[in-house]
C-alpha cells in the first residue's frame, strides 16, 4: 500500500513539473481581509514586509476605518473610543515621520488552538530610530473569530522597551510614545517644589484625587523634600497620550516621563495628566506622579530583580503622588 501512494505521489509531481508552465499562477494574497475576515500575511519569510508595506500604504491613503476593521472584533469592542482616537495618529505617524525602516523581529505562539504572532520593526525618523511592535492573531481556535485580527499596535523609542517602561503605560490597543522636549509641567513642579507651595501642587491634582486620596498633601512634602534635597537636573524623555473608555464616557490621559539626576542614580518622573472627560469633570486634572528608579538598560539586571518591574506596574495604578526610593 506504502509503495502505491510512493507511486501515485511521484507521477503526479512529473505531471506537475510537466505541465507547470501552461497552468495560471497563482494570485498572492494582497489584502489583509478575505470575505471580510482577517487573514493576515503569515506565509514566506516575507511576510512582515508585506505586514508594514500594508500599514504604509493605509498610512498614506488615510484609510482609518480600514485599519479600524483589521483589528479584531473582541479589541473593537473593547477599544472602540480610543481606536477611533488613536489610529488617525498611527497613519499620521507612519506616513509623515518615517523616512526608512526595516523588519527585525517575528515571533508565533500557539494556545488553545488560537495562533498568535508578534513582529517587531525598526522605524527611521530624522530624529531617532524607534519600534514598532504589531501584534495579530492569525488563526481562531475556539472564539468564532472574534480574536482573529490585530491585537495591537505600539511605537516607542528603541531604548524605551529596553528599559521595560512599558510596564508603566496604562492599557491601549494603538499606542505612540514619542521623544520629546516638553518642560512646562516639571518647569511648574520644580518652581512649586523650590517654594515649597504645597497647596499649589494640590490644586494642580483633579478634584476626583482630592477628594479620595486624604495623605496627599504629606505626599507631597515628601515629595518636595526628595527634589529640593537631592536632584541635581532633570530632562524630558517621551510622552504618550491615549482614550480610555469608562462606563459613562471616555477619557484622554497624557503621560509625559523625564530623568531625574542625583548623586545617588537615575530616577524616573511621570507625569499622569486627564486632560479630558466626556462625564467626569472632577477626573479633570493631574492623576499622579511617580517617581522611582529608573530601570537599567539590561535585560539580565531585569530578569534577576523584579523590583524594577514591580515598580513599574505599581507606579501605573498610582494615584496621587507614589515615591520610590534606591535600595
């Protein structure tokens, strides 16, 4: 029986061979979507280029909704006001700010049946390199397609990830976190702190952080006391701003980070700003600050001490003001 498949096998690839040149090649896929479900590019070693040729050229044509429906349906439902909000920025980003790029990354995993994909890219600006990470599900398992599409799409400076900042930034299926030279805010906390005007820091808070978080103004004074005592400089680092959806409304929030310099190390502040919301006007206002050590440029210092990832992740349910000290 073997040797009878063997032999049926071998006289159907000579009539392949044979006739090869006279049948239709075969179209390759250029679109994402087929009958309205995401497909993907996932076949051939080229297949991320293909991924990001595609992002391009939504970028340039401005399609946003296009993009809107590549991301899956469970990540529409959950997202709906910030993709809305933020796609716009991606294609905007993409289409007028890259001036080179190249794929660096792919990576697949399997669960439950679903297949994931992660692929990472590095985008060229006149400034400075960053990456790009896009994430998708390419096959459906067991939830009737509703995962089937991209999951997210993030852009940071190449050093951000390094550091595993990520870790601070709240949820978001698009996200950008651009370098940037923005001072005004630790401009204002610096002259705050210098005159040690408590109660102008405390009006700068949002109403809704006011009235639920009683230790703030002690808060901070010790907050007050670490920069006056032992900053030496500081610089702006990156900014992000995102939409999230609550149960009455949306908000956006902006995150803006900066160095802090001592004679000690590197501290990392972050600035959490609600800078609109379409119900809770109390939200309005400063949400938090952090300020901790910032994590160092190496993975395997990472890996080994999960107090800096730790850290991270409590500095982004923060709220009022969280202080974290060198050990």
């Amino acid at each position: 029986m073997k040797l009878l498949i063997m032999i049926c096998v071998t006289i159907a690839a000579f009539f392949q061979y044979i006739f090869s040149p006279f049948l239709p090649e075969r179209q390759e896929r250029t679109d994402w979507m087929e009958n309205g479900v995401y497909k993907g590019f996932f076949y051939g070693t080229d297949a991320p280029e293909r991924t990001m040729k595609k992002l391009l050229e939504a970028a340039e044509a401005g399609d946003h909704s296009y993009i809107y429906e590549t991301f899956s349906q469970r990540i529409q439902k959950a997202y709906s006001d910030q993709l809305e909000a933020n796609i716009p920025e991606l294609l905007e980003f993409l289409d007028s700010r890259i001036t080179d790029w190249e794929a660096a990354d792919e990576s697949h995993s399997r669960n439950n049946g679903t297949v994931s994909r992660v692929m990472s890219f590095n985008l060229s600006t006149e400034d400075i390199t960053y990456t790009c990470e896009v994430h998708d599900y390419m096959v459906d398992g067991k939830s009737g397609g509703i995962d089937a599409g991209f999951h997210h799409i993030f852009i940071w400076p190449e050093d951000f990830d390094n550091r595993n900042l990520r870790r601070c930034l709240t949820d978001a299926a698009v996200r950008i976190v651009y370098q940037t030279d923005e001072t005004e805010i630790m401009e204002r906390l610096t002259e705050l702190s210098e005159a040690e005007n408590i109660d102008g820091l405390y009006e700068l808070f949002s109403q809704e952080i006011q009235d639920n978080t009683e230790e703030l103004p002690e808060q901070i004074g010790e907050l007050f006391g670490f920069l006056n005592d032992s900053v030496t400089h500081w610089e702006p680092y990156v900014q992000t701003q995102t939409v999230e959806t609550h149960q009455f409304g949306t908000a956006s929030e902006e995150e803006l980070f900066f160095y802090l310099y001592t004679d000690a190390g590197d501290y990392l502040c972050i600035f959490r700003n609600v800078t609109s919301d379409t119900c809770h006007q109390t939200a309005f206002g400063l949400s938090s600050i952090s300020v901790f050590p910032a994590p160092p440029d190496d993975w395997e210092v990472l890996l080994d001490n999960p107090w800096y990832g730790e850290t991270c992740d409590k500095s982004s349910e923060a709220a009022g003001i969280f202080l974290a000290y060198m050990a």
